[in-house]
C-alpha cells in the first residue's frame, strides 16, 4: 500500500517536474548579452520574477524526485 501511494506521489512530482523545465527560458541572451544587455531590471531581481519562482520549484521538485526514487529502490 505505501509503495503504490508513493509511486502516485512519484508520478505526480515527474509530472510536475516536467511542466517547470518546460516553461522556464531558455538560458542564451542571445546578441543583447555582448553590449550589456543581460543586467536589466530582471536580471537583478530573478528572485522576485516568475522565472526566479520557476527555478525554485525545479529546485525541490528535482530534489523530491530524488528522494522519492531512492526511497522506492529501498521499499
């Protein structure tokens, strides 16, 4: 019963994590990043941006699915 419920959970988060990698930008700034462009308003305030939230959530969902794989080897 805990493994079913866990795979579920594990699905879930592969999903999730799927989602977030795909709506992200992509990292290139292309030409503007030459003359300087890369430091806009943000690029200083990435944190407070939607692709700052963005990063975080792959962050722990990355970190989840790691989990979550391990304890399913182990179960």
């Amino acid at each position: 019963m805990l493994k079913t419920i866990l795979s579920v959970i594990f699905v879930l988060i592969c999903l999730a994590l799927t989602v977030i990698v795909l709506l992200q930008e992509g990292k290139s700034q292309g030409l503007g990043a030459i003359g300087g462009m890369a430091e806009t308003y943000w690029g200083k305030n990435k944190g407070r941006s939607m692709e700052g939230t963005l990063e975080k959530f792959t962050t722990f969902a990355a970190v989840a699915f790691m989990v979550l794989a391990i304890v399913l080897n182990l179960v």
